[in-house]
C-alpha cells in the first residue's frame, strides 16, 4: 500500500510502501539479497530467526524499483518495542537520504503499534550503519555479549 511520497536529496521521487507482512511483495527479493549481504561481510549470523508473518515491511521504490527498505519484527511487541529486522539501501540510492526517510515512516508504524523503543541490533564494525543510529536520535542501550562454543562433536 503506498503510503507517502517524498523527494530523496537529490530531487528524486520516493514513493513509500508498506505491508504488514514481510512477504510476498517486491521488497522480499531485495530484502533476502541485502540481508545475504550482511552474512558475506559477516556483520551478522549465518541464520535467519524471524517468522515472516510476525515482521512488516516499508520500503522505497524510484521509477518502480525498490531502492530501500526497512524491515521490522514484532516479537517484543509485548514489551513496547518494534525491533528492526534490516534496513538497507541500494549502493547506487545510499548518502540521498532514503534511510533517513524510511527511519520516519518506521517510527510511524511504532507509534502506531503502541510501542515506546524502536531497537536496532547492529554489528560494532557496521560504522555507517552506527552513524546512522546516531542520526536517528539512537542510543546505546545494552552490550549483547557472545561467546562462540563451538559443539560436542
Ligand atoms: C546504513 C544504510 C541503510 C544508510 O542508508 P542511506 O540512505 O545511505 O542513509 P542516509 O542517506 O539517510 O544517511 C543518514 C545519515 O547517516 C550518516 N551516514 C550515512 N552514510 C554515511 C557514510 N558513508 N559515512 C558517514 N556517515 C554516513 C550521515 O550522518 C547521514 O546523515 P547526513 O546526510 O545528514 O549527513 C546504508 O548504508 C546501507 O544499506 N548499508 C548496508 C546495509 C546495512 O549495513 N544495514 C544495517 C544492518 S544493521
């Protein structure tokens, strides 16, 4: 469904779409690809933990191709918090301000969802991604510690 359109930094119209579901629309193939991405530079896991039906979607399409999305998980809803499952933008879109348009729309959806936190889980050498966070207005809440244990056999 769109929801908005807005001119991206560089005078381009960005027209805003939403699903409630994470699936079956344009945004999933690009979705899936950014996210394999993140697993190639190892700035997250070599799995998936999301059920597609308990995640939305709002991304950003310039002459009918997505160039943007922003991906979110409804798990922690119980605690107020819309976490965010990816946000990514097309190498060729990214410094135009899309995330930043996209982060807005988000922050919507939270709103109406109730939720008081919107929560980013993000890899300590991801630096434009931190320096997005910053830009949004995030803070550092928590360090997750892990440990790599191997396995039995
Ligand atoms: C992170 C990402 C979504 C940002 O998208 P974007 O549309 O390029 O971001 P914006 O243009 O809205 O930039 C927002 C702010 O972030 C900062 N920023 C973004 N890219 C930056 C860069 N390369 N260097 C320094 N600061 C940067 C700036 O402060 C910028 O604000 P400004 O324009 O007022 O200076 C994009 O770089 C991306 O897709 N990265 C790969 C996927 C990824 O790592 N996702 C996060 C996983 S946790």
């Amino acid at each position: 469904m769109i929801i908005a359109e807005e001119l991206t930094k560089t005078n381009e119209t960005l027209v805003i779409k939403h699903s409630e579901h994470l699936s079956h629309n344009i945004a999933y193939p690009f979705f899936l690809h950014q996210y394999a991405e993140l697993m190639e530079n190892g700035h997250t896991v070599k799995a998936t933990n999301w059920d597609d039906n308990e995640c939305g979607i709002i991304w950003g399409e310039i002459d009918g191709k997505v160039v943007g999305i922003f991906a979110y998980k409804k798990d922690q809803i119980k605690q107020k918090v819309l976490n965010i499952l990816l946000t990514a933008v097309d190498k060729n879109h990214r410094n135009k301000g899309i995330h930043t348009i996209l982060n807005r729309y988000f922050e919507n959806v939270a709103l109406d969802l109730d939720c008081k936190f919107t929560v980013a889980t993000v890899h300590p050498k991801n630096q434009t991604r931190l320096l997005t966070c910053e830009k949004d207005g995030m803070k550092i809440y928590y360090h997750k510690l892990y440990k790599e244990i191997g396995s039995k056999d």
